[in-house]
C-alpha cells in the first residue's frame, strides 16, 4: 500500500479526493483469494458476495459523481435492466441496488477481474469529480436517503460506506475460511 503524506497546501477537494481513492486499496485488498469459482458464493447468515459487493459500492460512487457531472452510470458497467441482464462484463443495476437480494448465479455477474476494474473505474471518477469541483459545488445540499446533507459530507458518507462493504468481504473471507489478508507483525 502507499505510503501516504499529507500537504499543508492540500484543499477541501483534494482531502475528499484522496480520501475516496484509498478506499480503493482499502477495500480492494481484501479480494485475495476469490476468484470466478467463489465470487458468488454467500454463506449462511451473511447478507452479500464478494461480487455484489464491488458492483453495489460501485454504482454507489457512480450516482455519487453524477451529483457532479451529470452523467448517467456508464453503460459500459452497468445495464438498466429487471435483475436478468447482467453478463460477465456488466452488472444490472437491479441486482446491486439498495435493497436487492444477491444469488448464486454467477451468469448475472461480472467476472471478478472485471468487477474490480469497475469498482476503481467508479473510485477514479468519483474522485477526480471532486478535484475539479468548485467549493459552491461540495455544499449543495443533496437528497439522500431520508434527508439533505451537503455533497462533500455526501462523499464522506459513500467513503464509510465502502468500508462498511470491505467489512462484509472480511466477514466473507472468514465464512468462507481464505487465509487472512491482515496479519499481526510479530
């Protein structure tokens, strides 16, 4: 992981920046050890796979960013369908939104290479959207699930949700017994 150093000069858009990449390599590190065989894979008692969870925070950060720029999620990553048109390259944002219910059908999910490329794709843009934002731009006031809070608070909150999801890939790795990722130096 980098080494990270903080500048005296650094603004409000380049703390919120930063702080959105690093929950790329946050949660991202916590991916060894799945692969296209287990990515699906939902133990008892847990409530996402590895693969939704990458989908679901990166639409997330998408519709974060469009608060920016307005534009729609990229139809590169994502099809607007019922839950029955993701393939191996997309993700139908039915089966990662708010609420959905993940399955065991790998057929609906990107591979996991593929998903983890959209997960930092979403990371990438939602960050450099906010680099390049004016201050007026981060203290608008957004609707967001039951209330208004301004944008850069609104990043933040997308920030502790990422981790809130790199929380259930750990809760994943262990359901599913993968060696750990973080281990005591000794």
């Amino acid at each position: 992981m980098a080494a990270y150093t903080r500048s005296e000069t650094m603004n409000r858009q380049q703390t919120l920046a930063e702080l959105v990449r690093s929950t790329n390599g946050f949660l991202t590190r916590f991916l060894a050890g799945f692969d296209d065989t287990n990515r699906t894979h939902q133990p008892t008692n847990l409530p996402n796979h590895v693969i939704w969870n990458l989908g679901h925070c990166a639409m997330t950060m998408h519709r974060v960013a469009t608060r920016f720029d307005g534009k729609p999620l990229p139809e590169s990553d994502f099809v607007q369908g019922d839950g029955t048109h993701g393939t191996g390259q997309l993700f139908d944002t039915t089966t990662v939104g708010f609420g959905s219910q993940p399955s065991d059908s790998p057929e609906l999910y990107p591979l996991l290479d593929r998903g983890r490329a959209i997960f930092e794709r979403a990371c990438d843009r939602l960050a450099t959207c906010i680099e390049i934002a004016p201050d007026s731009k981060l203290d608008e006031p957004q609707d967001w699930h039951g209330g208004p809070i301004p944008l850069w608070l609104l990043v933040m909150r997308v920030c502790f949700h990422n981790g809130t999801h790199a929380g259930q890939i750990t809760d994943l790795r262990r359901a599913l017994k993968l060696d750990a990722v973080i281990v005591p130096n000794r």
